[in-house]
C-alpha cells in the first residue's frame, strides 16, 4: 500500500496510526502542503479535492482517514477498531467524528490560509481562533469519556487513531492539557504503544524539525 501525506497534516497522522494498529506495511510518499505540493498535476489526479491523505491498496485509491480507517477496519478485521456492540461502535463513532468533523477542519491549513489571506485577520487572532475550537471540543470529550484506559476499553481504536493528532496539533498552538485529564491518561497510555510512536510527525522521513 503507498500512502500520501504529510507529517503534520492531522488526517494523515490517523492513518499512520491505524496502519501501524493494524501491523501493515506500507510505502510512505510526502506530500508538503506548505509548499503547494496538493495542487502539482500528479497529485490532482489522485485526488481531486487535493487533500490529504490518499491511500493507494494496488487496485483502488481511498481518501479521507475516517473511510480509509474503517475500510482498514472491514478488510483487516484484527486487532478491530471498533466496538463489536452497536451502540459501543456508534459511541465511539461519535467520539472520532468529535474530533474529525467539528475541531480539526476549523484549524485546517485552507482554512487558516483563507482567514489570513482574505479576511486579514493577525497571526494572534490566528491563534486564538485555533485555541477557541479546541478548547470547545476537548471541553465537551473531557465530559464524555471514561478512560480504561481507552475510549473502548483495554485497547486503543478509532478515536484514539483521531485523539493523538488533535492533541499535537493543540500542543503546537500552545494549549494547556493539563486541564483535561481524562484525555491526557488516554494519551499516556497510546504514547507507551509502538504503533503510535511509529506514527508521530518526529518520526516521519518529511519531518521538518
């Protein structure tokens, strides 16, 4: 499997970590969006929204984490994901999309770059618009978990594919994660797992440090 992405974009940290969850091996080929790398002719064609990431399995191309997460999910069923309860599965859901829908496309780089660009707002401004968000987002988690120490019980999954990006992104921007710490422990016990130090940005061959 050949896997586009960036090692800061938070979609492509996702999948990293759900492959490595998986135990799968796969081709990692950067794509930087700082330099506009999303918008070369190559990359268009693989994927016209021209974001990030794209999964390549040899017979079809996959975009967006959280459908290239539970395609992994369906085609490579152990370790799962998901709860085998529906209504565990739908929590869980909920959690990922929490984070995926609601916090993270607010601070995506487009976003930021139409903010600065054509609403002029201050690289200050910037940054409190990115902190507003999160701080609404993780406040609400903060209330819905019961760390066991993942979302879903004694292993990591879905939303933790989808928790530990947010949390380096909200690092970056200086937040404060001291005040949530029902997802701080979540995050202590992912960073103990290989799978999730395999996939953090520091470790990605594109890293800019």
């Amino acid at each position: 499997m050949d896997l586009y992405g960036y090692f800061r974009s938070s979609a492509s940290y996702r999948v990293r970590i759900g492959l490595n969850l998986k135990g799968l091996d796969y081709e990692y080929y950067p794509v930087n969006l700082l330099k506009g790398d999303q918008h070369g002719e190559h990359y268009h064609r693989l994927n016209p929204q021209r974001l990030l990431p794209t999964l390549d399995d040899g017979n079809s191309r996959l975009t967006q984490s959280l459908a290239i997460l539970e395609w992994l999910d369906e085609t490579h069923p152990e370790p799962a994901l998901l709860p085998k309860d529906p209504i565990a599965r739908a929590q869980i859901r909920a959690l990922a999309h929490s984070v995926a829908s609601d916090i993270q496309p607010l601070q995506n780089l487009r976003v930021l770059k139409y903010l600065q660009a054509q609403l002029e707002i201050s690289d200050e401004d910037k940054i409190q618009w990115i902190q507003h968000w999160i701080q609404l987002g993780f406040s609400a988690l903060e209330k819905q978990l019961i760390p066991a120490p993942f979302a879903a019980g004694d292993t990591p999954g879905l939303f933790e594919c989808c928790l530990l990006p947010q949390i380096y992104s909200a690092e970056r921007f200086g937040m404060d994660m001291d005040q949530y710490p029902k997802i701080q422990k979540i995050a202590y016990a992912c960073n103990e797992l290989p799978a999730f130090i395999k996939a953090h940005p520091s470790e990605q061959p594109d890293c800019i440090v």
